[in-house]
C-alpha cells in the first residue's frame, strides 16, 4: 500500500505538471477528441501537448507492456490512474477503436509479430481502425454475414459490404470479419485485418436522425488481402475460419465501451452541468439527483466487474450487463437533459445551442440500445446466463 500511495502522489504530481488546462475541461465538440491516424491533426497546441505527454510516458495504453506502447502498470496502478485523472477531470489523450477493442484481441489471440506492429502503432496514435462486423442481412444474427474472402493460395479477393461501421471514412485500417468457408456457419468465419487505402474499398456516410454521419456504408469489390504482411504478422488474427472466437471477444470489449457512456463522475453530473440553468422544478432536480446516484453506483459496479476480470472471477455475462445499464443510463441522462433545458434544446441551427447540441445528441443516443447488441439481445443473455432463466 505504501508503493501504491507513493504511485498516486508521483501520478499526481505528473498529471499536474502535464494536463494543459484546456484538456480539463469536458470536450465541446468532434475536434475536441483525438483519434490519431494517418490523417489526424490537433485542434490546438495543449491537445498535443497532452497526447504527447501521454504517449511518451505510456499513458495512452497504461496496462499494456512497455514493449507493445504501453506503462506497463499493475491493475492496482492502472486504477490509481483513472482515479487521478478523473480528479482533474483529464481528458483520455487518444480515443481509439484499436485500444477499446482490437488491442485487447491483438494481447489475447495475436502473434508477436502482430503485437509488435500493430500494437505499438495504436499506442503512438499512428494508425486508426474502424471495425467491419454487421452487414445489411445480418445484424444480431451475425454468424449469418455473407462477405465473402476467395482462397487464393497466398491471398484472398473479399467481395461484400459491411454497414454502420462507425467513422470508416476516417480509418486507416479495418478488422473485419469475413466468411472464408460457406458450409460452417460458425467455424468459417476469419477475423482478418487491412488497409481502407486498398483497391476496392470504399465508404459512404449514412445520415442519421441527429443529422450526424459518423457511421457508414463500407464495399469491398474484389478486394485483394495477403495471407501475411511480413515474418509472423499475419493478415488475420487467430486462425483460419476460427475467426467467430476473437469476435465474441472483441464483443465483450465493445459492450463495455459503450456501457461506459452511462457512468458518472463530478464533472458529467447532471447537478454540474445544469447549474448554470438557474431554478428548476424540484421534481426535475430531485430525478436528476436520483439520476447521479445512479451512475455513480453504476461506475462503481463497473470498478468491481474490472477488478473481477483481472483476477480470473469475472462473469462471461457480465458486459452484457453493463452495455445494457449503460445504455439505459446515457438515454435518461440525455431525456432530463432535454426536460432541463426546455424549449431552447428543441432549437436546432444557432450558435447559441452549438447548432441543435442537445437535441442531436439525445436523438444519438437512441441508437445505444442497437449498437454492439440490441438491448432485447443483452436482456436474453442476462437472463440465460446470470439468472438462468428457463428458456422459452
């Protein structure tokens, strides 16, 4: 305890000397997120004050070893970093599907080949993935995808289309899932990984009721993917047509990203944020209040499941659980947003609102209960494996 305490000064003291201001304070808008990628540039000089930081210290991916990017802290150290973070309200230094989702399959299924490039590369914020998983026909039931890969000895020529793949038109890379064998629904599935920039990709944005489009179409048209990108890096991760074994992994840390949007802290209360707002109806204040409590003993039920994880006791259903909390959680928060707010959150086009903010944001918030599983899906499984319901 007395390393873990002097950890947690040190932390402090770094975190101090290195979080710009400007990086304490909730983000604004799209910009106000690093993605990194080939592509990415800052907003302003203090977002890259602080990714640097980070990067440098192994800050952006603090559990993962220092060979692959990471600080290499222990589950204990790592929490005391949240903890310390959360206590000035920081802001993460890199978003990134390849840390939330492909990062932890490339630690549990990938070469050392795979880990060393790839890895490293999510680290440093070199390199954006996008995920390629639902397809128009097959959605819930995605073991019945049809985006084929035509064995071809040293490579395969993939034809299909995958849909709602979120900001594909801003990735550099994409995992996806893609049937190598059509006689085994579920054991000819391979989990491949390659270039958006290859011949035959393409996306298109599709427009959402919030007048948004960070999801979208994506085609591939005779898409040529090599078997290998060099001495033990392979183009797919795991083995040939067990491809569906990393994917129920990666779902389980997807559901838990998405669950995290419903957890609370000082600076997202619903208290903090309507303050400024003058008087409310007491009703409204006492269910926003109400509201608080309940995410923070969401974030605390979150804290306990992590910690289960990492000493072996963690329940296979358990991020089912939360990505269905979760998301019930973040669509109540943003309905007394709206309560909160009256008629001026209807508004839509002015600067005042930040162009229609709150109204496009609570109208995003209707597609968590359907991304990384609908809702009715996660409630089935709660019930099947946790309460062991009877089936129907």
């Amino acid at each position: 305890m007395a390393d873990l305490e002097q950890f947690r000064a040190e932390t402090r003291s770094w975190l101090e000397a290195n979080c710009p201001p400007e990086m304490r304070k909730p983000a604004e808008d799209e910009n106000d997120v690093y993605w990194g990628g080939r592509n990415a540039t800052f907003k302003n000089d203090a977002q890259k004050a602080w990714f640097e930081a980070c990067r440098d210290k192994g800050y952006t991916v603090p559990a993962w070893p220092k060979a692959y990017g990471g600080a290499g802290l222990s589950p204990a150290e790592a929490k005391v970093l949240r903890e310390e973070m959360a206590r000035i309200n920081a802001r993460p230094p890199l978003s990134s599907f390849g840390i939330w989702m492909l990062g932890p399959a490339l630690l549990h299924f990938g070469t050392e080949g795979q880990k060393q490039r790839f890895l490293n590369e999510i680290a440093r914020g070199e390199i954006r993935w996008c995920q390629g998983y639902s397809e128009p026909g097959s959605g819930s039931d995605l073991v019945s995808m049809q985006t084929f890969g035509e064995d071809k000895g040293d490579h395969w020529i993939v034809n299909g289309q995958k849909i709602w793949t979120s900001y594909a038109d801003e990735a550099d890379w994409i995992f996806c899932l893609v049937r190598t064998d059509k006689d085994n629904k579920y054991q000819g599935i391979t989990f491949m990984l390659f270039d958006m920039a290859g011949d035959g990709v393409s996306t298109k944005p599709i427009k959402l009721i919030s007048g948004n489009s960070p999801f979208c179409e994506t085609f591939m048209d005779d898409v040529k993917v090599p078997k290998s990108y060099g001495e033990d890096i392979p183009a797919y991760v795991g083995e040939i047509n067990r491809g569906w074994d990393v994917a129920k992994y990666l779902l389980g840390h997807e559901r838990e990203m998405i669950s995290a949007t419903g957890g609370g802290d000082r600076a997202s209360s619903l208290g903090a944020v309507t303050s400024r707002q003058g008087e409310l109806d007491p009703v409204l204040r006492a269910e926003m209040a109400l509201f608080d409590v309940d995410a923070l003993a969401f974030t605390a039920m979150s804290e306990k499941f992590l910690d289960e994880v990492k000493v072996g006791k963690g329940h296979p259903a358990q991020p089912n659980m939360l990505k269905y909390a979760g998301t019930e959680l973040n669509k109540r928060r943003h309905e007394l947003l709206m309560a909160a707010g009256g008629s001026r959150t209807l508004e839509w086009e002015s600067d005042e609102t930040e162009h229609g903010k709150p109204a496009r944001s609570w109208l995003r918030t209707k597609a968590n209960s359907i991304e990384g599983g609908t809702s009715e899906v996660m409630l089935n499984v709660v019930a099947k494996r946790i309460l062991e319901l009877p089936g129907a």
